[in-house]
C-alpha cells in the first residue's frame, strides 16, 4: 500500500509511542553565528539594493550582530538560507 518495509513501519510506531508524535527531532550540532536579527538585517538589506559588494553587506551585518562574522560566512549564509548565489558577469 505505502511500499515500505516492516522495519520502517516497526520504528514510526516505537517513535510515536515514545515521543507522542512522529515528527523528527532537532539534529544537534553548532548554532549559527548569524542570529535571526542579523539574517533580518541582510534580507531587508539585500532588497533595497541586491548589487552590493560582500564587503559591504558583512560590514552591514556585523552593526546587527553582538561578535563579527566573516566575508565566507556572509557568503555562506547568502548561499545556503536566503538561496543567492554569486554572480559572475
């Protein structure tokens, strides 16, 4: 019916009798430098103007935030959550 096997089903039902539900839990790992407030202040900021230099947007994002991130990390943020890549004329 779902094509999926007895062990899948065995562990959802294990899981929702365990935790009440069968959502996923938060993955652990390290949090991000960019707090909410700062990918705020980039989003809000990349809409008035989207031809502005890296420099200038860490620059920007670095006023918001209470320990300064790097050019890659600015860059990384651009890439993986607001999904903007760079662009190559």
């Amino acid at each position: 019916m779902y094509n999926c096997s007895l062990r899948t089903v065995q562990q959802i039902l294990k899981n929702y009798r365990k935790q009440g539900h069968v959502n996923d839990l938060p993955r652990s790992g390290r949090p991000s430098k960019i707090t909410d407030r700062g990918l705020r202040h980039l989003k809000k900021n990349l809409d008035s103007d989207r031809r502005q230099k890296l420099r200038e947007l860490t620059n920007f994002v670095n006023t918001s935030q209470p320990e300064p991130v790097s050019k890659k990390m600015v860059s990384r943020v651009l890439h993986d959550k607001l999904g903007m890549g760079a662009h190559h004329p």
